[in-house]
C-alpha cells in the first residue's frame, strides 16, 4: 500500500500550530534558497556553460531546461549579476529575511551607497512599499534628465543602405522608447524564432556548423536570430495591407536577367522565392533595357492555400512550431513540372524553406498527408524532446539547516508599523545617496 506524504514535513522544533505559520516558514525557506540559485547562476551565466548546449543565452537555458518563462528568466540573471555588488541586501536574501520580489526590485536601482536605504524599506515595509519607493526613485530620475531625453530626441535616426556585397547594412540612433520597443520586438520575435526550434533535431544544427566556411566570419547565434526577427517585423507590417488575408499573392516575384546570364543564373535561391509567389520574369539587354515580359504566373490558388493550411496548421519540419509567416512549399517544383496539389505542397517555414533549397534537405511524399524529412546526407529526421527535472521541499529545508540558516515562520516578516510608509522621506533620503 503506496503511503502519502504531505507536501511540507515538519522540522526539528516547536510544532507549528498554524496553517499561516507553515506557510510564512516555507517561503523563508524558498526564498533563502532563491538566494542560492542566484549564486550558482550567476557563476552558470559567467563560465557560459549553457553555451555548451548550443542555447545563446542563460535566459533561453533557464526556459527549456528548468521551465522559466524567457520574461522571469531574464530578471533572474539580472539579479543574480547585481548582488555581488549589494553585500547588505544579499546577506539578508541569503538568510531568508526578504523576500525575492524585494530583491528583485531593489536591484533595479540598488548601488552600494543607497542600499541600506532600500533595505530598510525592505525591513519595514511590504513588496508593494519597496516597488512604489523604486518607481517613484526611477521616476524622480526620468524627470531630472527630461532635457537630456530632448536632445536625443532630436537626435533620433535610422539608415538602411545596400553594401557591395548586395546585403543590406541598418544603423541608426533610436530614442529609449524607441529603442527598448524595437528590443522588445526584436527579442520577442527571436524567442519565438528560437521556441519554434526547440524540438528540432540536433543534427540539423551540427550540420549547419559544419558546412560552413572555416575561413569565413561566423554569425553569432544571436544576432542572427535578431536579423531573422526583424525580417518577421517587416513581414507582419506588410502583411496587415496585403492581400494574402484574403488568400491573394503572398509575394511578387521579379526576376531580371539578359541573354547571356540564362544559363549562369543560381537556381535555388529564386526557385525558394518563387515557389509560394507569382513570378514575373524580365528579359533585360545588357543595357538593363526589357527585352520581354512574361505574364504573371499565378502558383498557388486561394483555395488550395487555404486548404494547406487547415491541414498543416504551420511549419511541418520536424519539431519546428511556426505556425505565421510560412510558406507553401512545392516538393517537385512547379518550373520542373510539379503540380501544384495539396499532394505536392507543403507548408514550411522561412527558416526551412531555406534549408531544403539551399542546404540540400529532402522531403518524401508518404501519402496522407504525411512527410518525411532527410538531412542532405540521407538521415532521416526525428523529433528531439527533453525532460525536465522537478526538485522537492525535503531537499530545500534539509539544504538550509546544513547551511546552518535559523529559518521560522517570522523570518521574513515585514516589522511593519501602525501607520502608512512615509514615501516621500525614503525618496529623499534615496536622492541624498546618490
């Protein structure tokens, strides 16, 4: 007969006579162990050993292997950087007398001279005293450099230019709002880039590493993946005045060429272009004067889109989870004689579009709907999944007394007052630290 276990065991000590006292008890313990996760991440996110996993950041880590959102991951690593700078604040977060919510906002203004100011009101005051002292404090700070926001106002710009080499360079000076909404953006459209990835099988990334170049520059993961989210941004602006919402073109395909080019030109990266958009084909002089136009030729009706994409529902590479911004994809192209039939379609990403053109992966017609992918080496993919580790609350206390931390149900307590927290004295006094 299985035997049950209640959710918190009881320490060593005086019985705890209250359902509150074991839960205040409980979260001092948590948050003394909080303070320990911080310590270990901070060394985790300095030695890059995520790295190892082939992840780009500590956050992207943090999210599949521990299941932390990539929002609360990012603040985690925050705060474990700043504390090593904040003695007076980690001592008490190491013992459990604050909370992580505390710590946390604390560590958004935090320096070593103000912090005993910050820890008082931490002492004394609840989460929501501690968060209103940092936004009026940050608030107070915006207001001073009000002239200073002015200047780079003004100073605003944004060049876009094509370099020699055909790619296209982007520099400019954004204002903070600006700035911290083009990095949300970007990062958010890199994590959904990066989350439509994850169950995609190793081999294709290893792959990628070894066929490129060795003496060419290799473009961090990264920044990469910010330039593919930005391409994602313009496609979406595009896309709320274009007619693919009414199962129209998704694009316009232009291609110029002149008599002695036809027979040079590189096939893949246009054929991956023109295999989900109508195609116009120019025949230019050498002078770039059109010899010939053909007329506009249609490759996949409103119906049999709308169609593919009740079946496929999104990007049908192994383990990719797109499901916007994808294309019909013709397995035997339509300028080789391929029909365009829900049999001989495919819905893939930009990513893998690009990747069964260019890099040589296959795909195989099982029937029914059903596809078989193949690395260019012939392997067939598989679908990559992890597990994921959950810990307990007997190996949390038992940690904690080792560490000889007298942890009770009044650790982390707030001292409070009878009356209201006096904001305004622990701005100024916040203000004279500085």
């Amino acid at each position: 007969m299985n035997e049950t276990h209640p959710i918190a065991a009881p320490l060593a000590g005086p019985i705890l006579t209250s359902l509150g006292e074991q839960i205040t008890e409980l979260v001092a313990h948590i948050d003394a162990a909080q303070y320990q996760l911080m310590v270990l991440l901070k060394e985790f996110d300095e030695k890059e050993e995520w790295a190892d996993e082939g992840i780009h950041s500590c956050a992207h880590w943090l999210n599949i292997y521990c299941g932390i959102s990539m929002g609360a991951g990012r603040e985690r690593v925050r705060v474990a950087r700043a504390l090593p700078t904040l003695p007076q604040i980690s001592d008490a977060f190491r013992k459990g007398e604050v909370s992580y919510s505390k710590v946390r906002a604390m560590t958004r203004v935090a320096t070593p001279n103000n912090e005993p100011v910050l820890l008082n009101t931490a002492r004394y005051g609840t989460a929501n005293d501690v968060e209103l002292q940092v936004r009026h404090y940050r608030k107070n700070k915006r207001l001073e450099n009000l002239k200073q926001d002015n200047i780079r106002f003004a100073q605003r710009k944004l060049t876009v230019f094509q370099d020699d080499d055909n790619t296209w360079v982007v520099r400019g000076r954004l204002t903070e709002e600006q700035g911290e909404l083009l990095s949300k953006a970007l990062e958010l459209g890199a994590e959904q880039l990066f989350a439509e990835q994850c169950g995609v099988p190793h081999e294709v990334e290893e792959h990628a590493e070894c066929s490129h170049p060795a003496n060419e520059p290799k473009s961090d993961s990264a920044s990469a993946r910010r330039a593919d989210a930005m391409e994602r941004m313009a496609m979406a602006f595009l896309a709320s005045s274009n007619s693919q919402a009414n199962g129209g073109d998704a694009f316009l395909v232009n291609i110029h060429t002149n008599v002695d080019e036809l027979t040079d030109v590189s096939a893949e990266t246009p054929r991956r272009h023109a295999c989900d958009a109508s195609v116009i084909h120019w025949l230019n002089t050498e002078a770039g004067e059109p010899l010939s136009i053909e007329r506009k030729s249609r490759t996949i009706p409103p119906a049999i889109r709308r169609a593919l994409r009740r079946r496929d529902g999104g990007c049908r590479f192994p383990g990719c989870t797109c499901t916007r911004f994808v294309d019909a994809h013709h397995i035997h192209h339509w300028a080789d004689g391929g029909e365009t039939s829900m049999e001989n379609l495919v819905l893939l990403c930009r990513r893998h579009h690009r990747l069964v053109h260019e890099e040589g992966y296959g795909i195989n017609v099982l029937g029914r709907g059903q596809f078989q992918f193949t690395m260019p080496t012939g392997r067939v993919l598989e679908y990559n999944r992890h597990g994921r580790f959950r810990g307990n609350v007997f190996a949390l206390r038992a940690r904690n007394r080792d560490n000889h931390l007298d942890i009770h149900p009044f650790t982390a307590n707030a001292l409070l007052d009878e009356g209201p927290m006096d904001h305004q004295m622990g701005l100024d006094t916040l203000i004279q630290r500085e």
